[in-house]
C-alpha cells in the first residue's frame, strides 16, 4: 500500500529555480531527475525514510481543492517499508510542517493534501 500527502505550491518561478528554494529551507538534496514528458518533470530524494518527488503537475480541481491554481507539487510517500504503519501516522504531520515552512520562507500560497483526495491544511504568505 502506498500513502501520499502532497504539499502544492504557487510559486512563479521555474521548477529549477524551486527546487533550489526547497533544498535550502529543508535542507535536504535531491539527487534525481525525471521527464515524463515535456509538461510533467520531477526531482527525487528521501526524507527520513519518506519518498519525496517535487515536480509541475496536470491536476484539475475538484470542489475546494483548486490544484489548478497551484503550479508545483510536493509529495510525500511511504511504500514496502519494515515500519509503514508507523511511518503512515508521522508523514501528515511531517509533510504539513513541511508545507509551514515553505510557505512561511518561500512567501508563497500552499494547500496541503491527502492522497489528492482530502484538503489538511492552506497557508498562506505572510
């Protein structure tokens, strides 16, 4: 089974340039790069234990989760790992930090989601 919590970002400059942005403010590097196609890119690493993809998006809205108005995506996921159900009970709670932070230090709007079904949080700048 597999678990995500995604955090969306308005952010007005490249995925590139965001990618830099979040390394800083999370301290974290990622070391992996896809291009499904010329609209959805991605970079890859790992925090704690939880997958983590940054990448553009092609998500419509549905009711009040505007995913059209948000540029990136932030994922976490937990998958086949010895300690999921505990890992599943830390990753909301981790990835709305996670969604704090970079709204407060990026000064940009986030909506926070469950398995792109369930709003948890929105942030807003400050």
């Amino acid at each position: 089974m597999s678990h995500t919590v995604e955090v969306c970002l308005k952010y007005e400059g490249s995925l590139k340039t965001l990618k830099g942005d979040v390394e800083q403010v999370l301290g974290i590097h990622f070391t992996h790069y896809e291009s499904g196609s010329p609209t959805l890119r991605a970079f890859y690493s790992k925090v704690l234990s939880f997958d983590v993809e940054l990448s553009t998006h092609v998500l419509d809205t549905d009711r009040e989760l505007n995913y059209s108005d948000f540029q990136y995506v932030l994922g976490t996921r937990v998958a086949g790992h010895a300690c999921a159900q505990r890992l599943l009970e830390m990753q909301a709670p981790l990835t709305d930090l996670i969604g704090a932070l970079l709204s407060h230090h990026l000064n940009v709007e986030v909506m926070v989601t469950v398995d792109v079904q369930e709003l948890l949080a929105r942030y807003q700048p400050t």
